[in-house]
C-alpha cells in the first residue's frame, strides 16, 4: 500500500506508477467492481487548510475524515448543504469516511432535495492527472465559471479520472430548529402525490422520505427558526388534509440519520439505488418488479430517490436459481426498465459474484459511452485509476 | 483583442457551404447576404464586431444535426448563439464561422408540476420559462438581469446567475437534462426529469462550456413553488468596510437571504439622478432581501436589523409593504442601465473571497486613481461577485485600450486574493487572454482536452476560453474533421 503524505508525493507515486491503483479515503464506500491494483490510501493528505465561516467555505485534504470536517462546522453553527450518506451501516465496512470519498461518489441525503447534491456544493478540487500532475479546478469562492467545469466531472466520477488532492466546499448554517410532519397507511401512489404536494408547496420541505407497504410512513422534514418551522408544519398540515390526518412534531438533530444511511437495509445482502422521476414510482416497483421479485423499499427525495433491497432468501425465492442468479434477474428488470422510462440503477451493495455478472452502474447510451472512454484516455491514457470502476 | 486570421479556404467556401445549407433548411433560415449577416456580427460586448459567414437559424433539432453535419464535413468552424447579450463576446463570430442561432427554437415541450420541471426548447428566454409556471405559482430560479432577453441556451452555455442565487444557486445547480448535438451532428440526451443523471456528471461539464463541446437545443429545468412573499431591507453606511463586515456577521448568523446586493456611492449617485429612489447618502448600501409568510419575513429581517444595527449604519430602511419593496429595489435594477446613460463602461465580473471585499474595493479606488477612470461598484456581496464598472468614452482614442488595462488589472488582483476572473458572465473573448493567470499550464490542458474530446478538430466556437496561442495547434487542423 502507497501512502502519500503531502500532494508532492501523491503525484510522484502516481508518475512512477507500473500498474494500476485501486484508490482509497477511508475504504467505508467499495462501490463497483473490486479493483485488482496496488491500493492507494489518501488517508495521510488529510486536514482542514483553510475554513472562513463569514464567508461559508471550507477547503480540506481528500483524506480529512468526514467527523473533523463535521466537528470543525458544527463548532461555529454550519454545516455541508447536502447531507453526506455514511455507508457504514449499510455495506458493513469500517474503517473512516473521508471527504475525499464523498466527493468521488458524489454522496448526497435527504436534503439534496432543496440544497443540491454533493457536486452543488463543491466548488474546487485539486487532483492528481495520469500523468502525475497536479490540477486545479474551481477555487474557494462560490460563483465561478472561469474556463470548463472540471469540479462536478470529479465528483461522482468514482476515482477513475483523476486522484483528488483536495476540495472545497461551499456550506449553510445549521437550521435552528427541525420537525416534521408526518402521514400513515398511504399506497405507494399516494405517499408520492402527498410528497409532490408538500414539495410543490412554499414550505420549504427538506426532507421526502417514505417507507411503503404494511403500515406505511411519510415523512416530511421542515428545517428553519423555531416560530418559522411551527408556522410552515401547521400550514403543510392543511395542504395535505386529502391524505389524511397528519401528526407534527418538533424533532432533533439526528432524527434523519438512519434515512440517509439506508440503515434498514444494513441487513440486506443486495441494495440498489434507483434514480428516477418520482411519478414513475409505481409502475417500478408495482408493474415492473412485484410480479417476479421479492425485495423492499424505501423512497427519498419525494420518490426521486428509491432504495431497493433484498436478503438472499427474498433473491433465492425468484426462481429455482441461488440468490446470485435471482439479483441478477432483478437488476437486468431494473436496468432494463430505467433505460426505456428514463433514471439509472446502480447496484450498491452486492456479492463480488454478482457484480462481476452485471453492471454496476447503469449502461449509458453509445455517444455517452464514446465520450466516457475518450475522457479517461485524456485524463488516465495509462488506465492507473481504479480501472474498470464505472465502466 | 486579438482574433484568429480568418481562413482563406473557408471565405472561398461561401457559395458552396450556403448552397448546402439550404438544402437541408428552409431558405429563409439560412441568411447569407452582407445587410443581413451584419444583425449577428456582435453580442453584448459591443466594443467587438465581425460578421458572420453567414447564419442559420433552425427549427428543430434535426434541422441543427444537419447544419453541423455539413460544417463538420467542411471543416467550418460554428459559433452558438442564443440571444447575443453575453457580455464577454461568447457569441462573437469569425469572418470564417457559421452563426448557428437558436431563436427559432422556443416551445415548451412539458411542464410538470408533480415532479416540478419544465422541458423547454433552448432559445426560450430565461424570463418566458418563468412565464410559463407562474400562474400556477412555479417559477424558475436563475435570473439574469438580462432574464428579460437571454435564451436559456445562453444561460446554459455561460452558466449564468441572478440576484436570487445566494439561496437558489446558478444555472448548473436547477439544470436536469439536456438534448445536444454534438459537432458531427450526433444526437444525444443526457440526464432527464430524474434528480441525478447517472454516469460522468456530463450536464455539469457542458453547464458553462461556452458553447465549445455541442449545441444544446433542449433542457429540463428544475422548477420551484413561489415563495409566499419576499421583501427587502435597505442599510446604508459610511464606508466599505463596515458594509463588508456586516455581510459578514449577517450570513455568520445563520440567516439566509435570498440576495444581498451592494452598491457603491458612484453608482448611487448616478442611480438617485435616473431613478430617483430615493437611496441615502452614503458611502455603500446594501439592499438584503429575505422570503417567506409574512411573520417568517419579520423575524429573519429583525434579525438582520439587529446585526445591522451595530454596525452604526447611515439609514436603516425595512421595507413594509410591495410598493416599498419596489423602490427599495428600483435603482439596484435600474443601476446598469443609469450607468450606460450617462457613460460607456465595462462590466466586470471577478469573484473574491467575501472577507477581501474591503481591501479589494480600495485597490479598485487606488486603480481608478492611476488609470484616471471612474470606476462604480455594484455586485452580489453575499456571494462575493463583483460587478466593477469602468467608466470610459468609446470616441476617445485609446480610452478602451486604457480601460481594458484597468480591467485586466482588477482581474489579477481578484485571482490574487484568491477569486477568479469570471463569476456568471464567463470568458469569452473577454478574459481568454488572462487565463493564465488563474491557471496553471496543466489546468488549461486539462479542460482544452475535454475538447478534443467532445470536438476532436476544434469547430466549436474555438476561438473562445483560451488564450489563442495556447489553442493555435488545435485549431489549426480543421481537415481532421472531415
Ligand atoms: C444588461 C445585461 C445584464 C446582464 N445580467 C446578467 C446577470 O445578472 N447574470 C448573468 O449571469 N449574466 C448576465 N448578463 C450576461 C448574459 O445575459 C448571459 O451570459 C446570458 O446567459 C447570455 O444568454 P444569450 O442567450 O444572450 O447568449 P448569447 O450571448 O447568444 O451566447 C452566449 C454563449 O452561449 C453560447 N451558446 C448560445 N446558444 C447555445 C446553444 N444552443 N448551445 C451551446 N452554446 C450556446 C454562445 O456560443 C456563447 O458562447 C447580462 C447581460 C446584459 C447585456
């Protein structure tokens, strides 16, 4: 394992590469296929450079563990916009998520919804090229659009354009005060038209989430001032009256914590992340799948964001096949269907066997392709980062 | 500045290429007479002019593919055009390009509200799209001062702004999906209705690409509900500094305005003889607007009046009912306007780290001083983007070289303490020679081989972003093309 403690050695390792990296923060997020390559930490380019809260901007070493960016923010009432998932729960690793690895999977929770996602907030990176240079995109100030923007091409690019160096961030203050309103034994259909109607609605809902089926729950999050969150939860409350009595209540920091992290599902061996046209919902997951797959549920971002997942005996019912055989039968449907309505599925959690059965991240169409395999030619030609992770 | 030699081989091209084009356009969409081509021959940036080749403006998306499959094929270099208001000559021709406008193309396809977008063509203005929601109390947040003429396909090019981006953000962040035709007249749609496209964030990459890597001709915009109500506080006070210090201490407090505008005491003055506002006398005044029901708006502007309040302002004015509202912020949108009346000026557009504010304001006065040009200052102060404008008189002989130099000066001191040259209008021609000082030889790599990969023989508006002879060898191979 290479282990480079300043930017200087990050790039002179990867100049005198002979192989492949497999890149690494804090090793909590093996999204993809496992990398066959020598592993990469950037645990050690680590530490806040710069934080300025009148001016709401943080920058930091790719490898500066997620809870000294939260600590530092929380200290003067702030916080990073858009909610970053902790994957620990779900895929049962340890180990200390980075802010480098939020970048490259582009990690956004509940409220991505009103404040954007990872790659809204992000506004410089400096990352290492393919070959070995050091290269800065973007800056610490919040509007720029000096020259291309390379900033939102990393993020969510997994590691496989570049190392990340360091990055900056725009931020929000913490809200003073949550609550949250919340509506029960909805179908899937309605649960999703409440949601569109408290997002359509001037109340500034952070926060959609739902779990549906037996006892389902819809859960609204409102976060501002204390008089302002009690104002917008009694008039959401009368919004909503067609879907039935709503319940408020005044909440606290973490109430969203398990949402974001998809903690149900901590137990299921294989977990998708659907991205999706909320009103699509239905036909997904009641027309496209029940009739032959076994899984469940969760729904963020008003259904914009659906959670599908399974345990082996859910994936093993499918047919006479074993649990491998009957997730890949569920992501070929999935896929299959988002490419003809429109969204993406990408398999978040699964067996080493599965993955190297399907992709992982949902098949793009051919100029996409085309332009994918041109861009990492240009910023990897000697295919040194994370090979093979998206494609 | 500077523009590459028009290529011979193009000019000798002219009969043939507009031959060609009518083949596959109506013929009144393809403009080729000398009177006609003049109307594209300058965008905002007016100081610049060149008429086209000639222009074509199509109706749909396969009319676009075509006019670009033939200029792929005859290796002519196209520059997009929305609505011409860039102010940095992004839309700029070569007496050797194709203007490929987009007026022509301005349906809405889909509006829905359940899942809160708008699918619109791309030479829809900015304004129009918010026209379109309205009545059903939807509004699309990006906007320009310009929003009443810019095209969204400019938008999108530039990445544009608007007084509301402090809380709503730029274009980027309320862009979902977009059709574009690559320079070879592939077609291809990217993201959609959905929040997050999948793969590479390709919507982020062409978001503020200049119209350098394809021609967008449609786009899913995020929209959002109105707001209940909206209305702003006025705050003068006596120098720079303490309104610097306020922006500060307001944004530290944890409120957040939907916009934070600032003014200079040169443009209030000019703006109090236009627009009679009715704006104190003083140094700087910040107009900071907040949204919500009626006693949301109260306790946020309580808050802001108490923060205010310390720092000892000239006047404090909270505004109490529209029509106040509406003279608060009278002169703020009448300000560029006030300033183009009385004089010539140049618009900047730097972005510096809020904290520098002051000192960067009195090295713009100690400028104005050395190059003896009036400068006025009015910009986003809660997102630090500046909008210095130079005063200068276009008949004068060198007053625009003069000004350019001021321009240029300002720039690096905004990279200097840690900015950037451009924060909503972009670089076009503008500041393409001063990207080297913000970027280092391999940053500019990095993002020229993004390029070479969208468009591998340079024929989109290649003139453009870069400094020229850093892009020579690229552009000098339009053969590769065909
Ligand atoms: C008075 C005034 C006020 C302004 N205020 C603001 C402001 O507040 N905030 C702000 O951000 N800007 C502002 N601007 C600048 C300008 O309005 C924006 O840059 C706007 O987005 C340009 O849109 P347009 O349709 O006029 O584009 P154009 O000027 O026609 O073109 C701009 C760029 O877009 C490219 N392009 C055009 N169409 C396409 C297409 N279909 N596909 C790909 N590329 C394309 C062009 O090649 C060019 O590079 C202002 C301008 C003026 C004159």
């Amino acid at each position: 394992m290479i282990e480079p403690t300043t930017e200087r050695e990050l790039a002179d390792a990867v100049a005198g590469a002979s192989g492949p990296f497999a890149i690494q923060g804090g090793g909590t997020r093996g999204i993809g296929v496992p990398v066959a390559g020598e592993r990469l930490s950037l645990a050690k380019l680590s530490g806040i450079s710069l934080y300025e809260p009148g001016a709401l901007t943080i920058v930091a070493g790719a490898g500066t563990p997620m809870s000294e960016i939260e600590a530092a923010l929380r200290s003067e009432g702030q916080m990073l916009p858009f909610e970053p998932m902790d994957h620990r729960d779900l895929l049962g690793t340890d180990g200390t998520p980075t802010i480098g690895g939020v970048v490259a999977t582009n990690a956004s929770g509940p409220r991505r919804l009103r404040a954007g996602a990872c790659r809204d907030s992000l506004i410089g990176v400096r990352y290492i090229n393919g070959h070995g240079a050091a290269v800065k995109n973007g800056g610490r100030v919040m509007k720029n659009v000096t020259g291309y923007d390379l900033v939102k091409l990393m993020a969510g690019s997994y590691g496989t354009l570049g190392v990340l160096s360091e990055v900056s961030f725009k931020l929000l203050p913490k809200p003073d005060a949550s609550g949250e309103v919340t509506l029960r034994d909805l179908s899937l259909a309605d649960g999703i038209s409440a949601m569109a109607a408290a997002l359509g609605s001037p109340y500034e809902v952070s926060g959609a989430a739902m779990m549906p089926g037996e006892g389902s729950v819809v859960r609204l999050r409102l976060e501002g001032f204390e008089n302002s969150v009690g104002y917008r939860g009694a008039e959401l409350i009368k919004t909503l009256k067609k879907f039935g009595p709503a319940e408020m209540t005044m909440g606290g920091d973490d109430d969203w914590r398990a949402i974001r992290d998809v903690s149900v599902f901590a137990n299921k061996s294989t977990v998708w992340k659907v991205s999706i046209k909320a009103s699509d919902v239905p036909a997904l997951l009641e027309s496209a799948l029940a009739p032959s797959h076994a899984y469940d549920a969760m729904l963020d971002w008003g259904g914009g964001l659906v959670w599908i997942g399974a345990d082996d005996s859910q994936l093993a019912a499918h047919s006479a096949a074993d649990a491998v055989a009957g997730a890949q039968a569920l992501h070929t449907d999935l896929q299959t269907h988002l490419a003809r309505i429109g969204g993406h599925a990408t398999l978040v959690k699964g067996s080493d066997d599965l993955k190297v059965r399907v992709p992982v991240f949902q098949p793009e169409v051919a100029p996409l392709v085309a332009l994918a395999t041109g861009l990492r030619a240009q910023f990897d030609p000697r295919g040194l980062f994370n090979p093979g992770v998206m494609g | 500045m500077e523009m590459p030699t028009p290529d011979p081989r193009i000019l000798a091209l002219k009969s043939r290429l507009v031959q060609r084009l009518r083949e596959v356009l109506p013929h009144d969409a393809v403009i080729d007479d000398e009177t006609e081509t003049r109307v594209y021959e300058c965008d905002a940036l007016t100081a610049y002019r060149c008429p086209p080749l000639c222009a074509v403006l199509p109706a749909s998306t396969e009319e676009v593919s075509a006019v670009l499959k033939i200029c792929h094929q005859e290796g002519v270099p196209v520059v997009p055009r929305g609505s011409g208001t860039s102010l940095a000559g992004g839309a700029l021709p070569t007496a050797d390009c194709v203007i490929l406008g987009v007026a022509r193309l301005c349906d809405v396809l889909e509006t829905d509200y359940d899942n809160r977008f708008i699918k619109v063509q791309t030479g829809r203005t900015n304004l129009s799209v918010t026209g379109a929601v309205e009545s059903d109390g939807f509004f699309y947040a990006p906007d320009p001062s310009s929003q009443l003429a810019c095209a969204i396909a400019g938008n999108i090019a530039m990445n544009s702004g608007g007084a509301h981006c402090l809380k709503y953000g730029v274009t980027t962040n309320n862009l979902l999906g977009v059709k574009m035709v690559m320079m070879d007249g592939t077609v291809v749609d990217i993201g959609g209705a959905h929040m997050d496209a999948g793969g590479y964030d390709w919507l982020g990459l062409i978001c503020g690409s200049e119209g350098q890597l394809g021609v967008v001709t449609e786009a899913t915009l995020r929209i959002l509900p109105k707001p209940e109500g909206a209305r702003p506080v006025l705050i003068g006070y006596k120098s720079a500094e303490i309104a610097g210090a306020c922006v500060s201490d307001i944004i530290k407090a944890g409120v957040l305005p939907v916009a934070i505008e600032y003014m200079d005491r040169k443009v209030l003055e000019v703006v109090e003889r236009h627009a009679k506002a009715g704006y104190p006398d003083c140094e700087a005044l910040l107009i900071v607007e907040v949204e919500g029901s009626p006693a949301e708006i109260d306790e946020q502007l309580g808050l802001i009046k108490q923060i205010a309040a310390k720092h000892d302002p000239v006047e404090l004015r909270e505004a109490k009912d529209a029509a106040e509202a509406g003279r608060i912020w009278l002169g703020r949108k009448s300000a560029f306007g006030a300033m183009g009346q009385i004089n010539d000026y140049m618009c900047l557009d730097g972005t510096i780290p809020v904290s520098s504010l002051p000192h960067v304001l009195r090295r713009i006065g100690e400028l104005s001083t050395e190059f003896g040009l009036e400068v006025g200052n009015v910009f986003h102060a809660g997102d630090g983007n500046m909008h210095p404008l130079i005063l200068f008189d276009a008949n004068k002989p060198g007053d625009l070289e003069l000004c350019e130099e001021m321009g240029a000066e300002i720039l690096k001191l905004c990279v200097e303490v840690g900015g950037c040259l451009t924060g909503e209008h972009g670089v076009g021609i503008e500041k393409r020679d001063l990207m080297n000082v913000q970027f280092a030889p391999q940053d500019l790599e990095a993002q020229m081989r993004v390029k070479d990969v969208f468009d591998p023989a340079w024929l989109l508006n290649p003139a453009k972003v870069f400094p020229l002879a850093d892009t020579a060898a690229r552009r000098a191979q339009p053969e590769a093309a065909a």
